[in-house]
C-alpha cells in the first residue's frame, strides 16, 4: 500500500470531492437513496457546493490519500443547534461543545484500508483542539457499513431519529453520539 494520509482539503479539491461523492453515491447509495435523487447529482453544483463547505468559517474539509489517489472525505464542525437537540427540542447540557461529523465517505474501491478511521481521528483531534467534548454524525439505519465503523470507533445511537426527504424516497436516520479522544492504532 502506498503512503497513506490525512490533510485538510483546499478550494482546488472540491472537483475530486464532488466526484467521489458523485461515484460513491452511485455506486454504494443508489438503493438507499434512490434513483432518481442519484442520477439527479450535478457535479457542477457538487464542487460549488464542496468549494462553499471547503470555505465555511469553523468547519474543515479533510482529505484522505493514498499515494497520488484522492479517496475519501470527512466534514467537520461544531453542531448547529438543530442537530443536537433532543427529539422535545431540549438541548443537552454539553450542547455548546458537541461537534458534528457532516460527512464521511470513503470510496468503496478503497475500502479497508483504514482511510476512514484515520480521517475520524485527524477530524476528532482538530475539534478537540477547539474545545470540542463530544461528537454526533446521522447514518442512515440500513448503511451497516456506516454504523459498523462508527461503532467499532466507540460511538452508538443516542435514540434520536429523523426522517431525510431525497425527493424519491425517504430515509431514517439515526444519530450517532461518541467521544473525540479517537487513537489509531497500528
């Protein structure tokens, strides 16, 4: 295996962010999300979309890579109000310094080659640096690959759910809830 790493993304990537997106959700998502939803993802508006994130004040981009490849992205921030309350609209006393996990995907050819767990740690690391106590992501139920890893990495479902509209199907989510102080380990 080439050199494997882990770097936050610049402006210049958001066209290999928006393709991965792109194929991985076509090739790993389109049951789940539907075809239509799928088929509709313009890669023009993705890289507009990813360069946005890429700039957003308080959120990283991070890049997984393997040798000269380009295989994975995480999204990472503080989480928004809405996406720490409780399903009563209560927030929790730790709400101020919980962190999301927006986005991680890793393109299924690269698979197993611990690029997502690398990218969950360098992510956990910089939002601990920013006070960050606790981190929370939404998976979708059916995506047993999604909530094996993030299990294995100490995080479980805190009983919250929602329900995301892709505009031909709908999905239920559950959100994930762990800590930040993630190691790799050898």
């Amino acid at each position: 295996m080439a050199a494997a790493e882990v770097r936050p993304a610049v402006v210049s990537d958001a066209p290999e962010i928006a393709r991965i997106q792109r194929d991985t959700w076509r090739s790993a998502y389109t049951e789940l999300l539907g075809e239509a939803a799928v088929a509709g993802l313009d890669i023009e508006e993705l890289e507009k979309t990813w360069t946005e994130t890429i700039e957003y004040p308080g959120t990283r981009v991070f890049l997984a890579t393997e040798g000269e490849f380009t295989v994975g992205f995480c999204v990472a921030g503080r989480a928004p109000v809405s996406e720490v309350a409780t399903a009563d609209g209560s927030l929790p006393d730790d709400a101020s310094t919980t962190a999301l996990i927006a986005s991680l995907l890793v393109e299924p050819r690269w698979g197993r080659r611990g690029h997502a767990g690398r990218l969950l740690a360098n992510a956990s690391a910089w939002l601990r640096e920013g006070g960050a106590t606790r981190g929370i992501s939404w998976v979708a139920q059916t995506d047993h690959a999604s909530l094996g890893f993030f299990r294995r990495a100490g995080w479980s479902p805190d009983g919250t759910v929602r329900i995301l509209d892709t505009g031909s199907t709908n999905v239920r989510e559950v959100r994930l809830t762990g800590g930040l102080d993630l190691e790799l380990t050898p």
